[in-house]
C-alpha cells in the first residue's frame, strides 16, 4: 500500500456535505501547524513543513475516516495550484531590478545546473525521476514550496511529496548550522555571505534565520536574493512541464499551449506582474498574501493525510543521498558566484 486511497461510495452525500469532514479535518491540521511556531525552536520551521508531517503522524496513527477523504482530496492538488498561482503577489519585478542583470543571469544558471545536476545524479543513483523532480525543484528554487509548486504538474504519488519536503527541511536545516561559521572561516563580506545564503539556501525562513545571523546587511541581501530566486520558479516550472510532456512521447508540435504553460503558472506570472504595476487595491493585496500561506499549509496537510510511513520507508535512502549531493552542489556554486560577484 504506497497511499492511502479513497474509493467513493455508490450513494455518496449531496452538494457539500461530503467534503465537510475532510476539509475540518485538513483545516484543524493546519490551524496546530500555525499553533506549533510558538513553541520554543520551532518557529524557524513553515507551517508547510509541519503540517504536511503532523498530516502524516494522524494517517499513520490515528487513520483518516474513510467519509473525510473527499475533503482531503480536495484540500490536495487542486488547491496547491490556486496557492501556488496566488503566491505571485509577493512577488515583484523591482526585486529582480534590486538584484542586477548580472546577478539574475547569474541566479538563472545555479537554479538550472542544480535542476539539472539533480536529475543526473538521479539515473546515476537509480532514483525515480518523478520524485528527483520534486527533490531538483525544492533543492533549487525555494524548498517546501517549489516541492508543492513541481507536484503540481506531475502525476506521481503523494507520498513523493513528503519524502522531498523531509530532505529539503533536513539539508536546508543543517545549512542554517553550518553556512555561518563557513562564512566567518572565509571571511565573507556582508554581501557575498548574503547572496550566498539567498542563492543556496532551500526555505525562505531558513535564508533569513541565516543571512541575519551574520548582520543586518548580510540578512537584508540574502532575503532580495532569496525573493528574486522564487521568481524563477515560474520558468522552471514552465521548462519541467514541456519536458515531462515531451517525454512521455508526444513531440514539442503536438503540445497545448496549456501542457506547456499550465493555467497556474500563467496566474501566478499575472499576478507577480499585476503587484509590481501596483494595480491591486491594498487592501485586497494585503489580503491575497494573508492567505497564501495559509492554502499552501492546508494543501501539504492533505497530501501528508494521504502518505503513509510504509511507502516512505520503501524508497530507501537513495532519494536522500541524492538530496544531500544536490545541496553540497548548490552550495558550492553559491559560494563560488558570491565571490566571482564580490
């Protein structure tokens, strides 16, 4: 048993009904995920991340009533995508100006020679490419979110999906440890540590608990660095969708418009564009980015509701060797343009 999966019944509930159970429980899921960044050392954690793994604790010990996985179901995929379009309202093109040509095409080739690098350290190691996808997305763009974004686009199993998020928190945590006392061992300035960890680094939280251990100037130029990164993530998701279409054997000609540019990404392209011309009343702004995180918790809270320990444990280690590669790769080529930047 690789998920937990949901057979509907022959007499299902009318209307709404049917999902109320699944959707309370996905939301009390992610209400403790919320509630656990006040207990001392885990506020430096997303939400996402918690709640995808507290998701997983109640299916493995608890299990999901078989009437709640309508909601979850719909709480999964389907609302990853709204979330991830939604995201591009903290986005803003003034962030890639911030940064510089050079420092973007910069950024441009780490995120792709570590997409990359990922995927051939994958047929090397005999990993699956669908979950070396989502461990080359986290790795390289922005963590627990690019792994959602990515899952979006495929049709692999969820449990892929917490197995991607685990190597991420795992790597980008042991980074947080580790990119200081490097960064004082070389003597960085401010800003090339900055840049460094904003390159590097998988989650925004775990760049900005880094970047201002070592100063203001270097936090406040990891969090620009880090923000003009996740801006990337609409190509690389652009660029994964042509190429799992192609190949799975339909030729570039005989692609939609829609497989190559899916619906969210256009949105979340749309939505980056509509907050930097500054054309959504404030309010609402505000308001679009309240909740963003939110739907993104609730999101990996029903794809962890839906993955069992079982079919984790039956990818082995190979997955997380190659997580560790990825990050020990994106780090050393941060490192390198940080100081070839100066």
């Amino acid at each position: 048993m690789s998920s937990i999966e949901y057979q509907p019944s022959s007499s299902p509930k009318i209307g709404f009904l049917r999902y109320v159970s699944g959707v309370t429980l996905v939301a009390i899921v992610a209400a403790a995920a919320f509630g656990l960044r006040q207990v001392p050392g885990m506020s430096n954690f997303s939400p996402m991340i918690t709640a995808i793994f507290l998701g997983m604790l109640f299916a493995n010990f608890v299990a999901v009533p078989l009437n709640a996985m309508p909601g979850v179901k719909l709480m999964g995929k389907g609302m990853l995508r709204l979330a991830v379009a939604l995201l591009g309202f903290q986005l803003t093109l003034a962030q890639v100006f911030a940064v510089g040509l050079s420092g973007m095409l910069v950024l441009a080739a780490i995120v792709a020679s570590t997409y990359f690098f990922t995927l051939l350290g994958a047929r090397l190691l005999g990993v699956d490419m669908s979950l070396a996808r989502l461990i080359g997305a986290g790795t390289a763009i922005c963590g627990a979110s690019a792994v959602a974004a990515a899952d979006s686009i495929r049709s692999g199993p969820d449990e892929d999906v917490a197995y991607a998020i685990g190597c991420v928190t795992l790597f980008g945590t042991i980074s947080m440890l580790l990119y200081p006392v490097t960064g004082a061992s070389l003597r960085l300035e401010p800003g090339q540590f900055g840049f460094w960890a904003g390159s590097s680094i998988h989650e925004v939280a775990q760049v900005v608990a880094t970047g201002f251990q070592y100063g203001a100037e270097a936090g406040e130029t990891s969090v620009v660095v880090k923000l003009s990164r996740v801006l990337l993530l609409a190509p690389l998701l652009i660029g994964m969708a042509a190429l799992s279409k192609g190949g799975s054997g339909q030729s570039a000609k005989s692609l939609s418009f829609t497989q190559i540019f899916p619906v969210f990404v256009i949105a979340f392209i749309a939505a980056m564009l509509a907050s930097s011309l500054d054309i959504v009343p404030d309010g609402i702004h505000t308001l679009l980015v309240q909740v963003t995180p939110i739907l993104l918790t609730a999101s990996l809270g029903a794809l962890g509701l839906c993955t069992t320990f079982q079919s984790i444990r039956a990818r082995g280690l190979r997955p997380l060797v190659l997580a560790g590669s990825a990050t020990l790769f994106i780090a050393v080529v941060g490192l390198l343009s940080s100081q070839a930047l100066g």
